[in-house]
C-alpha cells in the first residue's frame, strides 16, 4: 500500500473531524478534504442532550478550535454533501458538483432519527440546532410527550422536567432502557424519573400523533403541546450500498477488524461501522459518541497503511438529575450474570456482568473512584467471581487477574 496523496472523509462530525486531526498529528503532509452537511464546524454529541438541553450551555463541545482547520490545512467544505463514490475513479461528487479524488476514502456519515410514520408535527434530537431549539420548546411547553425510553429519551425527559414541563414517556418495552441494562437495573431509572415527576406509559406504542394528541394502541389519549420521538438512530448507509459496499446484518457498513471496507482503500468509522471485533468474536456496531472518536483516532494509521485492529471496548456515559453514570463493555442481559456492589435503593453502585466466568460489561453509577478497574475487568474480559466483584480490592482483582 503506497502513502496516500490525498484522503477524502465522508462526514464532518466527532469520528471524521477525530481522523482528519489524528492525521496531522501523526505527520501526514498530504492532502484531507472533510466533506460534511452541516455549516457547524464539527462537534461532539453528548452535550446536545445534556447540557445544551438543560440550558447549561448554549454551545457544543468543539472537536477542534475554529482555527484548527486552517491552520492544518485540512480542507473542511461545510455545507456539503457527498452523494456519489465512483469507485473505479476514486472520485467523490457533491451536492454542488464538486469533484474530489482520492486515494484513501473514509466513510463517516454517522446516522439519523428514526421517523414515526405518519407522525407530522414532532421533533427529533441529532444536531445543535435541534438542541437549542428543542430547548426553547421545552421551556414553554406545558404537556411533553416523549416516545422512545432510551438514553436519548430519558435524559430529554430529565430536561424537560428541569424546564417545568408536564413529561409523560411512552415506551413499549416494560421499563426504560431495558434491553441495555436488564430489568433490576432498569427499574433504578424509571424509580428516578418517577420521584422526579415523570408520568410512564409502557408496554405500549403509538397509534397516531395529530394536533397536540398521541393516541396509544392501548386507546390511552394523551394530550401534548410537543412531541419529541427518541426512538432509535438509522446509520447512514444509502451512499456506501450505492457505491457498492458490503453491508452487515445489523444495517451498518462491513468493515473487518482495521475498520476496512469491502472495497481497497475505503474504510468506514462510527455510527455506520459494523465491525469484526476480535474480543467478542463477532460484529459489533456501536452508535456512542466514544466509538466514533476512539475509531476515528484509530484508523488514521491505517490509512496510511498500517493494519492494527481497533479493540476498545464500548463506552458511554449519561447524566440524569443528580444521577451520573458510565457504562464499559458490551453486556447480554438475557444470558450474562448480573453481580451488583453496593446500594441501588441510594444510587449509588456498581453492576456487572459475566460470562462464563469474565467480565464483559461494568457500569459505574454515582461512584467515580472505580472507573480504572472496571476498564482494565472489562477490557480484558478478565475472570472472576460473583464474591470477589463483591468484595475484593477491584484495582488488585484487575491486576492479579491480568497476570494470570
């Protein structure tokens, strides 16, 4: 594999802007053009359903300094999107027809809010101008209804409830966030939200949405000045399916375990990477803000011709009125052993869970001394026993267990 001239990114937010600095970090003098939808430059999630919704701040965090780019060179054209990869041409062509040859491609191109069909009238959460705008929205709604109890669901609820709005969150599962966390877990949230004033409708969906009322298909009206559907992300895949790309079962885009697509020299990062992770031994596809940055940062060596896997673990974070949280790993909740240290009734605890034997996944929750440990348990899919996660000195069962 010869040095790239020129490297094309496909997708200005955390994963694309990640790669592009990485690059000039590393050293790379060539060309990086940074093609991407938005006119923001690029910016970092998370705070858009914290602390930009809770009105704690009016800006995101920046991937880079708004000079950054510049003075890198790295040619970021904002306002632009890639809509064909001629692949035998190593070409990509915009919107406004601008033609960008390269050498080493790399899709970004992140995802969208699932849609509720026949919804008019809603809205969703992806950009800042989402963000501010339902932030605005919350502080003078007085009746919210919010579909979907996922993170994105549950912490817009959180905002809501801090801006005074009436908030009642319909899910269909039993619980909030019960396919992540298992039952026992999820029922600490939902106790959260309810001390905090949120009404649930669970174990049913929607039915309609029209002029200020959501019908539920259990017959329940519910009356709503604002709709937010927080029902899940779709990745972007329409550009690499007609480019040709292989695509996993997950809906994302194939990549092995380099972050390589199935065509030479185009790799995919983020929201639409399903990638071949060694440590699960199968493909994992993750949409957390950490995966995008971590894999942006990883692949720019390999696109320059290295050929390392990316192993991290997957990681996330949340922060719901005085509840913080962080969770490693990546869990079955059917199958996989929960093992729970210390005290759930206060919020304050650590949960894990185990297979075989090993920690797959750890979540810290409103105790932050213990976040080392629980990387290096999880990271190295490390043994031990319900007691000792228990029990034991979590810093020495990590290192006693990594030298076996």
């Amino acid at each position: 594999m010869s040095d790239p001239r020129r490297i094309v990114i496909i997708g200005a937010g955390l994963g694309g802007a990640t790669a592009a600095a990485t690059l000039r970090e590393q050293g790379y003098p060539g060309e990086i053009v940074v093609l991407g939808t938005e006119n923001h430059r690029p910016y970092e999630l998370p705070p858009l359903s914290k602390a930009v919704l809770l009105g704690a701040a009016d800006e995101p965090d920046w991937v880079r300094d708004e000079g950054f780019y510049r003075e890198h060179e790295v040619d970021l054209r904002l306002g632009t999107t890639a809509v064909r990869i001629e692949r035998g041409a190593r070409l990509v062509v915009d919107d406004r027809g601008g033609e960008h040859t390269y050498d080493r491609l790399l899709l970004a191109t992140g995802s969208s809010p699932r849609a509720l069909p026949g919804a008019p009238d809603v809205r969703t959460l992806r950009t800042i101008d989402d963000s501010l705008s339902l932030r605005d929205a919350f502080s003078r709604a007085q009746r919210v209804v919010i579909i979907g109890a996922g993170w994105i669901g549950t912490e817009a609820a959180a905002a809501a409830r801090r801006h005074g709005a009436d908030v009642t969150v319909v899910e269909q599962a039993a619980a909030p966030l019960l396919p992540v966390l298992g039952p026992e877990i999820a029922g600490v949230f939902q106790d959260l939200h309810t001390e905090n004033g949120v009404h649930w409708k669970l174990g049913t969906g929607v039915a309609e949405v029209s002029a200020g009322t959501v019908r539920l298909t259990d017959g329940t009206l519910l009356r709503a000045d604002l709709v937010l559907v927080a029902i899940g992300a779709a990745p972007r895949v329409d550009l690499a399916h007609a480019a040709g790309l292989d695509l996993a079962d997950d809906g994302g885009v194939a990549v092995d375990a380099t972050l390589h697509t199935s065509a030479p020299d185009v790799f995919a990062v983020g929201d639409i990477a399903s990638h071949y992770h060694q440590h699960y031994g199968k493909r994992v596809r993750v949409e957390h803000w950490a995966n995008a940055k971590n894999q942006g940062a990883h692949v720019a060596a390999n696109l320059l011709g290295a050929d390392q896997p990316y192993l991290r673990s997957p990681y996330f974070f949340s922060d719901q009125y005085a509840l913080g949280c962080e969770y490693r790993g990546l869990a079955n909740v059917d199958t996989d052993q929960l093992v729970v240290r210390g005290d759930l009734a206060k919020r304050e605890f650590l949960a894990f869970w185990l297979r075989l034997g090993h920690v797959v996944a750890a979540m810290n929750v409103n105790i932050w001394d213990a976040g080392d440990a629980l990387a290096a348990l999880v990271d190295g899919q490390l043994p031990a026993t319900p007691e000792q996660l228990r029990e034991s000195d979590l810093s020495a069962l990590a290192e006693s267990a990594s030298g076996r």
